[in-house]
C-alpha cells in the first residue's frame, strides 16, 4: 500500500531518555575508556537504529538500481526511493514543490547556482548574501560572479547583538535578482528573521534561496507555507545518512531551470545529434541516485515525526541557555550568539588565553566530541578579529546530565590550564 | 631505532610519557613541557619558518651550537603543539647534522601519543618533523 502522511503517528513531546535509546553509538566508549559524550551535531547527528536498519535492509533484501527495469528489486527500490522523496516533502511543507535529491546542502547550493542562476542571471545582476554565511553559501556565487559578471552585496551582521542588520539589507536587495540566506547560523545559532527577509526579498521582484541545514534538525520547515523559491538541506544534520541532501524548488523556478548535468536518468530521448531531457525533478539528478541513502533519509523522517518537533526545539535551546550561563562564569570566556527564542542548538566559545584546539584536545581525552576551527564561516570569524572557536551543539538526545558534565570539565580545564 | 638507542633525555621523556595514567595525563605533560623549549618569539616567525598542514600556527627553526651539533627553536600558538616542538627539541639537541637526518619520529608512537593526536595534528607533527629534518640538511649546506 502507498505512503501517505497519516502513517506518521500523532506526534508526542519528547522523551529524551527514549529517544537515546535508539542510538548505539552513544553507549560506546572512546580513547582509553572514557564515555563518548557526542557534542559535535551541528557537523554531523547520530543516526537512530531504524535509520541504520532501513539501509542494511534495502542492500540485504531489495537492492536494485531505480527507475528503468521490469523486475521485481528494481520495482521495489523504486517505490521506496520515490516514497522518501514524498515523505520528505510532507515533512517540509512542499507537497506542491519539487524536491531534487542531491549530496547534501552544499551541492544543493551550486546545484541552485548551476541550474538557476546561470541561466537567469546576467551580467550587471545583484545577488545579496550575508556576512554570516557558510562557505558553501558564498563560493558558489562567487564563482558565478567571476563567470557571468554577476555583482555580489553583503548584509553585515551586529558584532554585538549578533543580527543582520536589516535596514542595510533592505537596501542592498533593491534592484537584487536573489537572495542567498542561511535560516540558523551554524556559528552564532542565530535564527534570522526569515519572514521579513522573504517579504522584502519578494517585494523587490528577486527570488530566495535559504541554507537551512542547521534549522531542518530543529524546526518543522514550512516551503510552501514561508513562501520561499528554493531550500537547501542536509539528510546527515537531522539524523540522516551523510552524502544525501536536497534542494526543493517551488514550481515557477523549477520551470526556469535548464539541466546540470547531463547522462543517466536525466533524459527522455538521446538521439546523436540532440537529446531530450525529463520533466520532473529528474531533470537534474543524471546518474544512478543515491537511493540507500534517499530510503535512510525516508526512516529518519519517520523517526523523526513520533517526537513533537516545538520539543525538540526546546530542549536544545534550554541545553545551550543553560551551558551559555555556565561558561559565562569561566573568567576569559568569550561566547558568541544571543541564544533567544528560536535560535538553534549551538554554543561557539572561546578562551582567551587557552587555544581552541587545546581545550578541545583535553576535552576529547576526557570523551567529549566538540568541533573546533572555523566552521566553514570564516568571513563570520574574521570580522570577530579571531580564526576558530570551540563550538558545541546539541540534539534531541543530549542530555542536561552531559551538559553538566561538559561544563564541569570546561571549568576543570580552564582552572589548570590558564 | 629500537627504544634502548633514544638519546637519554628523550629516553626519559618517553619512559614518564608510557607510564602515565591516560591520555589526559599525557597532555598535561605535553602542556609543561611547551615551557621548556627554546622559544622562537613572534617576532621571528617568518613563512619560511612555518610549518604547514598544521591546525595551529607553529614555527620551527633549525640552528646550530657553538660545536656544531643541532639545536631547536619553535614556538606554537597552541600549548600543545609547542610540547611536540619541544621534546623533539629535546630528542635532536647536540645532535650532529647526519644524525638529525636519519632520526626517527617514532618516538611519539612511543610516548603513547599517536592515537590521542588527531589525523591533522599527527599529520601536523610529521609535517613539523620533516620541516626540522629539512632545516638540518640545509644547514650542513
């Protein structure tokens, strides 16, 4: 029998200690026998057992290439690929959307950059992006702007409330064709102030992409409902396989698309001197597809909508307000993020007299996985005057337990080393 | 080189470094040890005295002492890098130049240090090592 949305149990506030449990990788111990206390999910999340199962499943048992055979496997890997894919847009509010499955947030970004704005965008346009952007929100556009002359404007950020500053942004897209936006900052955990960005974006006649790969693992994302032309996500950031992410399209840019790359599933008819192309989304997916990590995407979803998505939001808010309070009370601390309703998951910190990757070298011996460096933002950095920050992030499964425990060993460190 | 043909100040340094508890232990004996080296201020760090593929900002240069034998100045910006700076310092000082070159860097292997070091810092070291190793031939120029 088909998907349909009503499989999805009516949703419940989460329970953490239930939650966990579903992850293996969170008993096991690291380095000389310290308990793994996993704090890095804005790099990566874990991956529940029913993730893990639905893709040894599809290799054990219904392993088939997609879209072109008549034959049970191939029918049956079919199904499921295409079921993820509608699973995924219930999830995001793009049921009436076109949802193109790529590697992950970034690919989705030049995919935008390649099937989008080359061919809408010529030389003289405007693209307004932010100074809080990751890198793959930045080089993809300035590649295009060295190859088609496009004009690249910046929206500054606050150094200290940490927030666009959005008279500079109402200004900058004037005359703008596109807006390139991240939804959270994966630095700061700033949530932008979205939905005014879409309305000034829309009243000045210019089309918005949003990065959304750090809101998707927090927020139920509403495409159609926030009224934005193309979102970009990652599968791995929301307790997905890694590789696998997506870009979803509202219909009227999708019909403004021209192919990316060319070969497999891609076409309709190759003839020697032409080919034709398909129709839908797999216009620009050419190739064999990821399809274990598409249908891995597809449980982690469905593993997902058991747990009341305000929730999960919240917990991670009040991990971060709380572990933000702590390290306030480290003398040289420097925390960087406002931490408000809204805002996502994540605590960039940095010591002044203690190197990030010190810390972070002691913190890893005493088992606790944070990320370290410039987190792929180092415009964002460089207007801080710093190079890297230590940064934790929490999920759904983070307990206050290992906030606890990290800020204990923060303290620890902090006191024997500076 | 088997263990028993360290230099005896190395010989030392890796024998407190095996019987430590955990690698906790063993970083904080790396941090202690960055005060010992002979500290290139930043005033001297130079392109041609960084060392690449490292996650901090380390810098090494390769001297001589007044008898000829190998000497070691570094600095890093990281504590813990400059610990590796420093026992290799410890491991090459009053070297000869021949010796500096064929020396082995095994001994982070066996001060227990090679797992605990991530990919990019133990790439870091052997980076920082062969930067050394390459400062000496050059000096016997």
């Amino acid at each position: 029998m088909a998907w349909s949305s009503d499989d999805w149990p009516e949703p419940i506030a989460l329970s953490v200690e239930d939650a966990r449990a579903d992850f293996p990788i969170l008993k096991r111990k690291v380095g000389d026998g310290k308990q793994l206390i996993y704090l890095d999910n804005a790099a990566t999340t874990q991956k529940p057992q029913q993730v893990i199962d639905a893709m040894s499943e599809y290799y054990r048992n219904n392993n088939s290439n997609v879209h072109r055979a008549a034959h049970t496997l191939a029918s049956e890997a079919t199904t499921a690929y295409e079921e993820s894919r509608l699973k995924l847009k219930h999830w995001f509010g793009a049921t009436q959307s076109r949802l193109v499955f790529t590697s992950g947030t970034t690919e989705a970004i030049n995919l935008a950059a390649h099937a989008w704005a080359r061919t809408n965008l010529a030389e003289g346009d405007v693209i307004v992006l932010t100074e809080m952007e990751h890198h793959a929100d930045i080089v993809p556009w300035q590649m295009l702007a060295k190859e088609k002359g496009v004009e690249l404007r910046w929206t500054p950020f606050d150094l200290e409330t940490f927030e666009l500053d959005m008279d500079a942004f109402a200004i900058a897209v004037k005359g703008a064709k596109l807006v390139a936006c991240v939804h959270t900052s994966n630095v700061l955990g700033v949530r932008n102030p979205i939905e005014e960005i879409i309305h000034l974006t829309h009243e000045a006649g210019a089309k918005l992409i949003l990065d959304a790969a750090q809101a998707a693992p927090h927020d139920r994302l509403n495409f159609e409902g926030l009224g934005v032309d193309m979102l970009a996500i990652s599968a791995h950031k929301m307790g997905g396989p890694t590789a696998i992410g997506a870009l979803i399209i509202n219909e009227s840019t999708f019909q403004q698309m021209e192919p990316f790359m060319g070969g497999g599933d891609m076409i309709r008819e190759v003839h020697l001197d032409h080919s034709t192309y398909q129709e839908n989304e797999h216009m620009l997916e050419a190739g064999t597809p990821k399809i274990a990590e598409a249908i891995g995407w597809g449980a982690a979803i469905d593993w997902m909508a058991q747990w009341d998505i305000d929730s999960v939001h919240q917990h991670g808010l009040f991990l971060a307000q709380k572990t933000v309070a702590e390290l306030r009370k480290i003398p040289g601390m420097r925390i960087y993020g406002r931490h408000a309703e809204g805002d996502g998951a994540v605590v960039s910190f940095l010591h002044e007299s203690l190197h990030a990757n010190d810390l972070a070298s002691f913190l890893d011996a005493r088992g606790f996985a944070i990320r370290t460096g410039h987190h792929c933002a180092q415009p964002l950095l460089r207007k801080f005057n710093i190079a890297a920050t230590n940064r934790v992030s929490y999920w759904l499964y983070n307990t206050e337990h290992e906030v606890d425990e990290f800020i204990s060993a923060v303290t620890e460190i902090c006191n024997k080393y500076t | 080189m088997a263990t028993t043909e360290w230099p005896e100040g190395l010989l030392e340094i890796i024998e407190d470094f095996s019987a430590a508890f955990d690698t906790s232990e063993r970083y904080e004996m790396l941090f202690e040890l960055a005060d010992d080296v002979d500290e290139l201020p930043v005033s001297e760090w130079t392109p041609s005295t960084k060392v690449h593929g490292c996650q901090s900002e380390a810098h090494v240069l390769a001297c001589l002492n007044e008898d000829d034998t190998f000497h070691l100045r570094g600095a890093a910006d990281s504590k813990l890098v400059q610990g590796l700076i420093s026992i290799t310092a410890i491991a090459l000082e009053g070297l000869s130049l021949a010796e500096v070159a064929i020396f082995s860097p095994t001994y982070v292997e066996e001060m227990g240090l090679k797992e605990a070091l991530s990919p990019s810092r133990a790439n870091g070291f052997l980076n920082m090592f062969k930067k050394v190793q390459h400062g000496a031939v050059l000096l016997g120029e």
